[in-house]
C-alpha cells in the first residue's frame, strides 16, 4: 500500500500544481510575470508526463500483482488527459512563453490582451485540470477507501465537473480574444459632402 501510494501521490500532487498554475494564468497583467509561470507550468507538466509515462510503463512489463501494478491501473484514467497535454498543451505552452519572452527588455510590460486569451485557451488548463482530477481517484482507492458503491454518481458528477471547467474556460478565453481585437474602424465622411447633404433638402 505504502509503495502504492509513494507512486501515485507525488504524480497526483504535480497534475494539482500544474492545473492550480494553468488556471492562473489568464488572470497575470505582465508579461514577465507570465513568462515565469509558463516555465513553471512546462516544468510540471512535463515531470507529470514523465512520471505518469514511467509508471504506465513499468505496469506494463511487471509480472502482475504489484504495487506498481495497481498504481498503473489507477492511473489509466488520467492517460487520456495526458495524452491531449502532451500532444496540445506544451506545444501551446511553449508557444505562449516565446510570445510573453518577446517583452523580456520591458519587464513591467502590460500582458497583451492576445497573450492573456492565448493563456486561457480550453487546450492549456482543460486537459491539465482533467488530468489532476483523474489522479484523485486511484489515490483515494489506494488509501483504502471504497469507491465501488459510489461510482456512478462519481462518475456523473465528475462529468459534470468537467464539463462546467471546460465552459469556464471557454467563455474567459472568449472574453478576452474580443478585447484583444482591434476597435472598429468607422470611415470619415468629408465636410463637403455634410454641407452638401445637409443644404440638398433646402436647396429649391
């Protein structure tokens, strides 16, 4: 059990600081301060990918039965999620730094509104937070709680869960991608032509 857990907490633990991170992000207004937290978020995700990817792995060639064993099964529920933070949310990530690295000679820089709705994208913080929350329930099971008479209104309302994250993700990156767009354009109507429609009606 000990083993177990000594597997399972430290990978629970960063998926949590990295959705705690990428929830933060759209909310920083300089741009030094979200250069510094994408670094932290691509350093929790990939350690979180890494460690999940071991683990996943070592169940795979164990001969059955073992702690790590049981930690592996656990964790095949936040395999997906991690799949779609490898595949989108670095890349994004990565993306985001370099963009955010471009005001590092103006460190009291105002974050762009463009940067900001780069940050709240669905693909940065939704996987990620899927992912932390996957890991809570192999922890749980290994501490030596009884999930199995609860799960289906765990999984009911953990599908609500994340479908309330991802609509909160979704309507901030909406918000801000429309304050990132440029003010509308309104074309100059010359004098003369003011003067000249304005005197047409008295003219006779």
């Amino acid at each position: 059990m000990e083993s177990e857990l000594a597997a399972l907490v430290p990978i629970a633990a960063l998926w949590l600081a990295a959705g705690i991170v990428a929830d933060g992000l759209p909310r920083l207004d300089r741009a030094r301060a979200l250069r510094r937290r994408t670094g932290w978020l691509l350093a929790l995700t990939l350690t979180g990918l890494g460690l999940t990817a071991a683990v996943l792995a070592a169940g795979l060639t164990s001969a059955g039965g073992t702690p790590v064993d049981r930690a592996a099964a656990g964790l095949t529920l936040a395999a997906a999620p991690a799949l779609v933070v490898a595949a989108c949310t670095v890349r994004r990530t990565r993306r985001l730094r370099a963009g955010a690295r471009t005001f590092t000679t103006a460190p009291g820089t105002p974050a762009p509104h463009g940067l900001r709705a780069a940050a709240a994208h669905p693909l940065i913080g939704l996987p990620v937070q899927v992912a932390a929350l996957a890991t809570l329930p192999p922890v749980l099971a290994a501490t030596g709680l009884d999930l199995a008479a609860g799960a289906g209104p765990a999984v009911t309302v953990g599908g609500l869960v994340v479908i309330a994250i991802g609509v909160r993700h979704a309507l901030r990156h909406s918000r801000l991608a429309e304050r990132a767009l440029p003010p509308p354009v309104t074309r100059a109507v010359p004098a003369s032509a003011v003067s000249a429609g304005a005197a047409g009606p008295l003219h006779v």
